[in-house]
C-alpha cells in the first residue's frame, strides 16, 4: 500500500521487502529531500594534459535519513518520472552559481559543467527560471558547462536542439555526455552549437587489451577535432588509461585515478585555496 505520509523510521523495515517497495518509499521520500535539506553537491575535477584543472563536473548527492548516501543512478530516474526533476536541476544550478560567485569573490578562476536532465530541458520554464538564478548570482555564463546526454537530443528532437541553441546564444557551454553508447546519430554534432564530447567510461575501460577500442577512442577524437570540438574522457581509473586516452588525443581527463568526486571543503582545497 503506497500512502501519501512520508516516510517515517518504521516504513525503512518494508522497503527491503522488494524492488517495488523500495522504489515508492523513495519516491515519497524524494518530495521533502529539498524542504529537509537532505541534498548535497560533491565536485569531481577535470584536467588537462598538464595536469591543470579546468572545470569542475557537479555530481548532486542525496543524504536520505534512513538509507543514508543514496546514488543519483537510482534517484535521478524516479525524480525524472515526477516533477522532482526540475526542483533538484534548479537546486543544483542554485548551489554550482553560488559556488561559482563565491570563487570569483575569492579571485579564483574556475568552471563548472553540470548535467540538466532532457526532462527539465524540454519544460517550458527552463530558460527562464535557470537564467534567474544564474543572474541572481552574478556568474559569467562563460562559467558553466551544460551536460545532456546523447539520447536526449536524439530523441528529444527539436524542442531539445531549440533548447541547445537558445542556451549556446546565451554564451553557456554545451557538452554530450556519455558520448558513443546507446543509439548515435552524427549530424547534431555539426548541426548543433557544441563544445565538448564526454567519452563514456566504457570505452576507456575496453582500451586496456583492445586495440580496435583504442583505435575507435583516438577516431572519435579526430572527429571531434575536426569538428573543433574538445573531447574528456570519463571513468580514468588507472595510469595505463590516463595514458591510452592521452594518447588517443583525448583533451582533457575525468576519473577516480585524478581525483574522486569531493565535498566543496575538499575541492577548494585541491584547487589550492
Ligand atoms: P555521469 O554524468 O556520467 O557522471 C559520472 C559518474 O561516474 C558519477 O557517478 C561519478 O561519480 C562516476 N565516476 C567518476 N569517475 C569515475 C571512475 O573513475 N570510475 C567509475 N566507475 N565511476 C566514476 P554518480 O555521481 O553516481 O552519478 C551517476 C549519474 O547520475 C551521472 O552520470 C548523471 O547521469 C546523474 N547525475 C548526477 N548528478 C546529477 C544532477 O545534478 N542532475 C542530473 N540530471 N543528473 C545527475
Ligand atoms: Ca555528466
Ligand atoms: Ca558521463
Ligand atoms: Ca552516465
């Protein structure tokens, strides 16, 4: 039985019953996460090839109080099926601009690139409502990257390219994320304002011991140069793969072997001050 209460200490002992039962006590539980306070941002460095930073990506983190930490590859889906999806995007730009203007107070130079689910992207208020904020803040729009998945603008088609270049018009910094899995389609590349390609994990992992990945790693590369595009490469978790992806002509680096994403405190630390 999925009651409307929320979720109190006492419903904890069900949700290990099941799948289902664990998927609507979360989702019940995901409509106070912002009034509680419970959501959290961690920060993951990217690098050059010279080993300096030059963004920051922000991963949104959910401290629930019975099931503690609880990963966004399990909460990003259900709050994407309800309305919780355009509260948490807006949550997390509110906290990355705010961050952002705390740097610049500092005279810290830096960038963050943060992922807008194709759901909050395609909402009639989006523009309007994620503009506010970073005005609020006073950031440079030149700051921020905005990461969207693949699929998204492929199947999202137009309302989602319309988006795309509204955003690029208003100087923000478009990155595919997950680039090469799931279904492609080239002619957005060429067609639509983008500036990164965010190489998937997977193919960084599959280049250890397989020359045909290491090859199609250094083709995309070559396209996204052509087509002036910078290319990060995802999920470094070793030196041999920091390695391969730089000689792939990758241009820039993301993974656990730099650095594994970080609390504000921390990130502030790593930057040096
Ligand atoms: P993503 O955008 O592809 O983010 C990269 C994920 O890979 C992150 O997982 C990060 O912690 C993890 N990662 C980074 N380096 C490594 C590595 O070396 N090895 C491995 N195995 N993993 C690594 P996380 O934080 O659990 O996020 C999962 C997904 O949840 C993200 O995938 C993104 O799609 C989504 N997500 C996270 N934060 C937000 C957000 O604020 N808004 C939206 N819409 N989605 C978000
Ligand atoms: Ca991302
Ligand atoms: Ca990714
Ligand atoms: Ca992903």
């Amino acid at each position: 039985v999925i009651s409307d209460q929320p979720p109190s200490a006492n419903d904890y002992i069900h949700i290990k019953a099941s799948d289902v039962e664990r998927y609507s006590y979360v989702k019940r539980s995901l409509g106070r996460a912002i009034s509680n306070d419970e959501l959290f941002i961690e920060l993951q460095p990217q690098y050059d090839g010279l080993n300096n930073v030059i963004s920051s990506e922000v991963l949104l983190r959910w401290n629930h109080p019975h099931l503690g930490v609880v990963n966004p590859a399990e909460f990003i889906p259900i709050a994407e099926e309800n309305e919780y999806i355009a509260e948490f995007g807006l949550w997390v730009c509110n906290e990355a601009c705010k961050l952002l203007k705390d740097c610049q107070t500092q005279h810290i130079d830096t960038k963050l690139s943060i992922n807008i689910s194709a759901k909050h992207l395609a909402r009639a208020d989006f523009v309007g409502k994620f503009l506010a904020i970073v005005n609020k803040w006073q950031v440079p729009h030149e700051s921020l990257t905005l990461e969207l998945t693949e699929g998204a603008l492929i199947r999202g088609v137009s309302i989602i390219q319309y988006r795309v270049r509204e955003l690029a018009e208003q100087g923000f910094s478009l990155s595919i994320d997950d680039f090469g899995i799931g279904e492609s389609n080239l002619n957005y590349l060429q067609d639509l304002p983008i500036k990164e390609l965010k190489v998937d994990k997977v193919f960084i992992e599959a280049m250890e011991g397989s020359e045909q990945k290491t090859l199609l790693v250094t083709s995309i590369c070559n396209m996204a140069k052509a087509l002036h595009l910078n290319t990060v490469a995802e999920g470094i978790e070793t030196t041999g793969q920091l390695d391969q992806a730089k000689a792939c002509g990758c241009s820039a680096f993301q993974g656990f072997y730099l650095d594994k994403p970080m609390s504000i405190s921390d990130w502030r630390d790593r930057l040096g001050h």
